[in-house]
C-alpha cells in the first residue's frame, strides 16, 4: 500500500492501514526520538503516544500531505515537549538543593514530601470533573492547551482559563494548609505545577 492509500484507510477508520502504518513507521520513528531524548522507555512511550493520538486524530488528517512528515513532526513535538519538562524539573531539584545546602537541613526536615503530594492529590480530586481531566491532560499527560483541547471537544481559551483556575485553587489550598514552610514551599509548589 502507497502511504496515500495508507492515509486515506487511516482516515476512513481501515485497522489494517494502521497496523500497516506501525510496522512501516515504528523503527524509524523510534531511532529519530531516541537520537533526541537519549532514553529508550520514554521514547517508546513518546512513539506509542503518537501513534494513538494519530490514530484518535484519523478524522482531522483530510489536509495532511505527506503522512511520514506529518507523523515525523509529531513524535519531534512530543520528543521536545518531553526535554522542556525535564529541564524543569532538573532545575526544580537544583533550586531545592541550592535552596537547602546544608545535608541535615533537608526538604523532609521542612515537610514530608508524601504527605504534601498526597495532599495535593486529594485537593486535585476536589477539583470538578471535567475541570480535573483537563488540568491532568496538562500537568501529567503533558499535552499542550491545543492537543486537550482538540481532544475534549472544547475551546482553547477555556482549556486555559482551567487550568488558570486549577493552578490558583492548589496554590491557595497549599498555602493554607502549610504556610508555616514560607519559600521552601513556594519553590516546591511553583515547581509542581509548572
């Protein structure tokens, strides 16, 4: 199959021009990620990833010309938006350590760290339903406002202004509950929820 009758199955749903996709796409696609993020699980992951969301997608590739670049550029996005969240949370852990230098002056000395994710966890689950999916599309799927968007059926704008609310609405229920730790746990939750 050519990758136009390959993309026209694909559109139409065709299970076996998926598979057929997969198997001629998978090495290459796999090589490609891992020469970007130098780790193999993550980019099996970011792989697999791309593939679903090609797949959740099928409908909305009617403009798609080339479907090797298409998919290329896809796995790229995912393999960058993967970097971007490392470094942040390297730089997270450095701010920690240059924030706490002395050994027996440690983070878990402040707070113990299960019990603050725990607790975010819960105020997470607080959080109304639909407002909940997409703030954990954002911070743990780390899908962009445009992919969450695409994949709730909802506008950009109001994928934003909800995550917006959920960030402030953590923010503040941290604070209350632990605002004796003052800047260590400023550091620590702008982390969390960058």
């Amino acid at each position: 199959m050519d990758e136009t009758s390959l993309l026209n199955g694909l559109i139409a749903g065709d299970k076996r021009a998926f598979s057929m996709l997969f198997s001629a796409y998978w090495k290459e696609l796999y090589a490609y990620v891992i020469r970007i993020i130098k780790d193999k699980e993550e980019s099996v992951d970011i792989v697999q990833d791309a593939f679903t969301s090609l797949w959740q997608q099928r409908e909305q590739l009617h403009e798609v010309k080339s479907l090797k670049g298409y998919i290329f550029a896809m796995v790229h996005h995912k393999a960058i938006r993967f970097i971007k969240s490392s470094i942040r949370h390297r730089d997270y852990v450095v701010a920690m350590a240059a924030y706490f230098p002395d050994p027996h002056h440690s983070l878990e000395a402040e707070i113990d760290a299960h019990d603050l994710a725990a607790f975010i966890n819960a105020e997470i689950a607080k959080l109304p339903p639909k407002m909940r999916e997409v703030f954990l599309l954002s911070r743990n799927e780390r899908l962009s406002y445009k992919e969450i968007a695409v994949k709730l059926s909802i506008a950009e704008n109001t994928v934003r202004k909800q995550v917006s609310f959920s960030i402030k609405y953590l923010r503040m229920k941290i604070n209350k509950a632990y605002f004796s730790v003052g800047a260590a746990l400023f550091v620590l939750i702008r982390a969390l929820l960058s």
